[in-house]
C-alpha cells in the first residue's frame, strides 16, 4: 500500500530506528515509546491487522515471534517481562493499519494496574 507507513518504512522508503530486519520482518522503535523498550515488529507483506492472517500464514507468524524473542534477548527484557500486544480495528487502538506487534518492557506492567 502506498499510503501505509509501515510498508514505507520496510521498503527503506522512511528513516526507523531498525533493530532487525530479514528478508520477511522489520523491527523498529516506536517513535512514541510507552516503555523502556518499545519495538514494533511488523512483517514487510501488507497484512491489515491479525484478523488478515490466513492459515498459509503460520510460517509468517512463526518468525515474527521467533525475531520477537530475539528482539527481548537483545534489548535485556527477556528474563524480567515482555508484554507483545497487537492491536484490531480502531475502537481496540489500531492507528497504523498494517498488522504490527508491539514488543514492551523494561519496567513492571501489571495488569490490572496498582
């Protein structure tokens, strides 16, 4: 898509902040951390959300938790907490309509809160 910021940046279209990238994901900080660590994994095929993702997608799937894993060794959160979130649709807080996984960590998040 065109008009998609996240294919822009996986293209090499738009500066990030690259922690990793294959031939099938790119990993970027986000540019609005809400943690320490604050990384978007996104995959370089256009997908729009989760709810996009079809059964031939498993081996996508696979390596974006594979690099997310790699992505919390690297960063020091793997061993103290990772919260992976990804967002579907508007009301839910997707902003970015490209399907992403936030990677978060570097300090407590509980849940409930407090």
């Amino acid at each position: 898509m065109e008009d998609c910021i996240f294919c822009r940046i996986a293209k090499g279209e738009m500066d990030a902040d690259i922690v990793y990238s294959d031939d099938r994901v790119v990993a970027f900080r986000d540019i609005n951390p809400q943690a320490p660590v604050h990384v978007l994994v996104v995959p370089r095929e256009h997908l729009r959300s989760a709810f996009d993702l079809g059964e031939e997608d498993g081996e996508l799937l696979a390596r974006i938790f594979k690099v997310i894993r790699r992505i919390s060794e690297d960063e020091g959160i793997a061993g103290t907490g990772v919260r992976i979130l990804t967002n579907v649709e508007r009301g839910a807080g997707q902003s970015v309509f490209h399907l992403h996984f936030h990677v978060l960590g570097g300090r407590p998040m509980l849940w409930p809160p407090g």
